[in-house]
C-alpha cells in the first residue's frame, strides 16, 4: 500500500551522458562520477546504502549488495536539458519540443518593448554566469539604474538589481511584463528575478529573494491528477515556479538546500496520508554546477547525505520516498550550463528490500509509478515501476 510520497530532487546531478550528449555539445558528461573523481572520491554512506553506488560508478561509494533502497536511472524523452521540462516530464508530460535559447543575446523587438514597458534602460544582454554578471554590471547599473538581463544555454530572460537602486516588488513587476513580452516565437521556459546587494567587489545575491515565472505545463501533470484525487500536494523550494503554481495546493519557498531539507523533514511529521511533497534542492545546480565548482558540488552532496540520514527514521511504514534529479550539470564541463544526462533513480521503502529498477526510458516513469500506487486515474507518459517496489510488501494492492 502507498501513502504519502515524497520526490526530492538533486537539481543538476546527472549520473551519465545520455546517447544522443553529442548533438548538445556534452559528450563526457557525468555530473555524479565526474564530481567524485575531481574530488578525489565523495563519502556518502546513506545514498551509498540506499544502492546509488550500483547505479554508476563513483569514486568513493560502493556498489551494494543488499541495498536498503531500489536504484536505477533514467532517460529523458523530451529534446531538452532544462528544469522545466526535466520536472514537467518527471511529473508525467514530456514535450516534443524544445524551449527557445539566445546565445546571441535577445533581439531589440523584445529589449525595446521590455524598456518601454519598465522605464529603465538594459545594460549586458548576453549569456553570463550570475555571479561575473553582476561584478561586471553591477556598477554601471547602481550609476544608471539599467536593468541587468542576461541568460544562459538554459531558455531564460534573467533580470538583475541591487536591490537600494530597485525595490523588490518594481524588480517583480518587472519580471511580469517580460513574461508578458516573452510569448509566441519568444516564448522563454523561465524569467528569474536576480535581486543582488552589497558593494562593487563583494556583490552577493540574494538567494531568498529569487523568483520564476514559468510558463504554464501545456498539459495535466501527476500533481493535478493527484489533486483531484483529494490528496495534498505541497511544493518546497521552487516547485510552485517551475510548474507557475498549477497543481500545487501548498508551497514552501526556501533559499538554500538546508532550508528545502528542513522543511521536508517537517513536512514528514506533518503531512497529511496520502500526500505528495515535491521538493527542489537547487544548490548543486546554481551553486555550484553553473560556476564549475566540483568542490562545491561535492560539499553539497555530502550535506545532503548527512540530512538524509535524519530523514529516513521519520518515514512511515507506508511512505515513498523518489530521490533523483531534473538534468545534468557538471561542473567539471568546460561550460557553465546544463548537461544532457541520465537522471538517477533512489526509492526509498522502510522496511522492504531493495531492487534494480533498470534503465527507464522515460522521466515520467516516476510520474506513472506514483499513479499506479494510488489508483489515479488520468493520462500520463510513463511506464510503472509500482510492481517492483511493491514486490516486498505484505500488502501489494495500491491504495484506493
């Protein structure tokens, strides 16, 4: 029997490059293994138990032979690398296409409309790293009150403003009005707001202050089925963004992978029977993916091994638990963006042994295998894997 299920999310951290990585630019990639190696070997001994070491190889975690969890990986069926659709077709809605990028900066069709429609100026409008954006632009912007747009090898209009030059709340009206703009053949997946203070040389973003505005899923997504269905569905950290609140009844927003694992583990003594907690851990991929930081990338993963093993005792008997992730993004790439990799899968049951789930041919095989475990009905891309998980249970029929 299934009852709540909690998905977590290691934003960026693939475990292999997918076969068709050349046509994006990432043959080599291995955000997991890659990290392990440059590090010297990462000591995760709850993933490791969990069987992630039997999924890839990684340099300090072992394969297992009697895995406390299930492990397998997963590849993407949708032509991108980027969060939303990552997340879209984890939840049950792959795309057939993929979200427009501007490695040449945004046309003056969308800057001109952007400035008349906000009365300040562009400063930069090219691909940049969030953080040399900022030290570069962040000067001229306090001297002129330009806007800071940017974006990335990901689909994204980012906006940047010291927040003593910008309010908050003129930045996100902002970031509205480009939503706005950025329709038809400009459609972008996201617009960030990137508000920064501090001094020029020791700029600092503020991290709790960031918001996305997506566009809407195009289509009904396991969350909505799930809602449906009458069960609780609560996002934490960037959910309630990546899918623009549809299908989301409650969110947690939070800053830091700290916070988003502290308000999970709340929630695992909170939430209600039945629900499903969908966390974002967005550090491996900001923080450290996107600046090329191995070394951080790795620290991360370590923190969260160490919060993971205080979060499985609280689990209940009939509880899941999903770990995985929405892309790649390895830091020992030569680019700062994205890398188009297979996404680990860890399952989590107490009490019931572990077993190889194999190679997924789809994200939204998780989508498919929370739906067969609560009976929802609705259309979703995916192939269950409730079967396997179920094997051990004394109770095998999904919950009603």
């Amino acid at each position: 029997m299934l009852g709540r299920t909690f998905i977590i999310v290691l934003d960026g951290v693939g475990v292999g490059e997918l076969p068709d990585a050349a046509r994006f630019g990432d043959t080599g990639s291995n955000t997991l293994g890659n990290t392990a190696r440059s590090v010297g070997g990462l000591a995760l001994p709850t993933l490791g138990r969990l069987g992630l070491g039997n999924i890839v190889a990684i340099p300090g975690v072992a394969p297992v032979g009697n895995s406390l969890g299930f492990w397998g990986k997963a590849a993407e069926r949708s032509p991108g690398k980027d969060t939303q659709t990552g997340h879209w077709e984890m939840a049950g809605l792959p795309l057939d296409f993929a979200f427009r990028t501007y490695p040449d900066g945004f046309p003056d069709e969308i800057l001109d409309a952007f400035v008349a429609a906000t009365g300040r100026g562009v400063l930069c409008n090219a691909p940049a790293s969030g953080t040399e954006v900022i030290e570069r632009f962040g000067p001229e912007h306090e001297r002129t009150g330009k806007w800071i747009v940017y974006t990335s090898g990901d689909s994204v209009f980012q906006i940047a403003a010291h927040e003593s030059i910008v309010e908050l709340d003129e930045l996100y009206a902002a970031c509205h009005k480009a939503r706005d703009i950025l329709t038809g053949p400009h459609t972008v997946g996201r617009v960030i707001a990137r508000p920064f203070f501090g001094t020029a040389g020791a700029y600092r973003r503020n991290q709790g202050a960031r918001h996305d505005y997506s566009v809407k899923p195009p289509g009904l997504t396991v969350l909505d089925h799930a809602g449906k269905a009458g069960r609780k569905v609560i996002g934490v950290g960037k959910i309630h963004d990546i899918f623009a609140g549809v299908g989301v009844q409650e969110s947690i927003h939070t800053a830091q992978n700290s916070e988003g694992m502290d308000a999970t583990l709340q929630l695992a003594g909170s939430a209600p029977d039945g629900a499903l907690i969908f966390t974002n851990l967005v550090d491996t991929d900001s923080m450290f993916g996107h600046r090329n930081d191995a070394q951080g990338m790795a620290r991360a993963l370590v923190e969260f091994d160490g919060q993971l093993a205080r979060f499985l005792p609280v689990l209940r008997a009939d509880d899941l638990l999903l770990i995985t992730a929405d892309h790649g993004n390895d830091p020992t790439d030569i680019s700062t963006d994205h890398t188009r990799e297979y996404i680990p899968i860890v399952a989590y049951r107490p009490g019931i042994p572990g077993q190889p789930l194999g190679t997924r041919e789809g994200f939204g095989d998780i989508a498919a295998t929370i739906a067969d475990g609560w009976s929802l009905k609705g259309d979703l891309v995916g192939t269950s894997f409730w079967s396997i998980l179920a094997a051990g249970d004394p109770a095998r029929t999904p919950a009603r």
